[in-house]
C-alpha cells in the first residue's frame, strides 16, 4: 500500500511534469494556445462558481490568495492563465484543494474510481478539504489495488485443484 506521503510526492511529479509538457508545448506554436483557451475558460468559471458558493468576493479572494484584483478576475474571464502556485494560492484562499483546481485546469488527471463517488465526496458539506483529501486519497488507493488484484487474478493461470492428489502433511 502507498504511503500517503508517497501518494503526495507522486502527484507533485505528475504535475511538475504536465507543467513542464505544457510550457515546451506553448513555445511549439500559437495553435497550442487555442486548444488550451477552453481549459483556461473551465477553470475561471470554476473558481468563479467556488467564490460566489462561499460567498467571498473578488477582492477578498485576491488579497487572501496573494494575486491583484484585475489578475484573479482575468483568471475567471478566462483571460489569463494561471500558474500552479497561482492555483495553489487561489485554492487557499477558497479553502479547497489544489488538486481540484490542478484538475478543473488540465494540470492533473481526475482520479481514479467513480465519478460518483468522487463527486459525493467532494459534495458533501459536513466534511473539511482536509477530510475530503484524506477520503479521496484512500478511496484512490483501494480502487487502485483492487484494480492491480483483479489484474493478478486474471493473470494467474487457472487450475482447479485436483482432489486425487494427496498432500504430505507433517
């Protein structure tokens, strides 16, 4: 089973990565940056919906996440688009999780499992992020190893025990 810190610096290098991927991406031509105006789009209009639901406005969440007013409201426009310390500072300041943010912008794949049961979880407002990162993080695991256990067990050579044969028993 892996550990959580594990789990944690596995996640930082996948993002690292898909960050490095995209900047060598963007400097390959001016097409790359029409493909990724929609991502910037979604992720705006996801911080947008997470702000107005808790209530905070545009200058709050700027000065609490460390960004000027007319960058966070560009971000939400669509307009710019922000770095993954950027979206770190942002989640902060919306006391969510990066990874949601680092999902919402393409940065990181969803997780593993159900939709379903990731969107439960995420949903559910008796929870804290910290909960719901813990429980989402577990949920991952299980469904990762019950995965990596089917795959075994379809793996495995199939033979039936033959009831004939006697074992040596001490």
């Amino acid at each position: 089973m892996q550990r959580p810190t594990e789990f944690v610096r596995d996640q930082v290098t996948a993002v690292k990565e898909t960050v490095a991927t995209a900047a060598a991406g963007a400097s390959t031509g001016a097409s790359n940056v029409a493909s990724s105006v929609p991502a910037v789009s979604q992720v705006g209009e996801f911080i947008r919906s997470q702000r107005n639901a808790a209530e905070v406005s545009l200058r709050e969440l700027a000065r609490t996440a460390g960004v000027s007013n007319p960058y966070l409201s560009q971000v939400e426009r669509g307009l710019r688009k922000p770095s993954a310390e950027i979206l770190a500072q942002i989640a902060r300041g919306l006391k969510i999780s990066a990874e949601t943010l680092y999902e919402q912008a393409g940065l990181l794949d969803r997780r593993s499992g159900t939709a379903g049961t990731v969107a439960a979880i995420r949903a559910d407002e008796a929870l804290t992020e910290r909960h719901k990162a813990v429980l989402l993080e577990l949920y991952e695991t299980y469904a990762r190893e019950h995965a990596a256990q089917a795959a075994r067990e379809q793996a495995a050579p199939r033979t039936a025990p033959n009831p004939n044969s006697q074992e040596e028993t001490a």
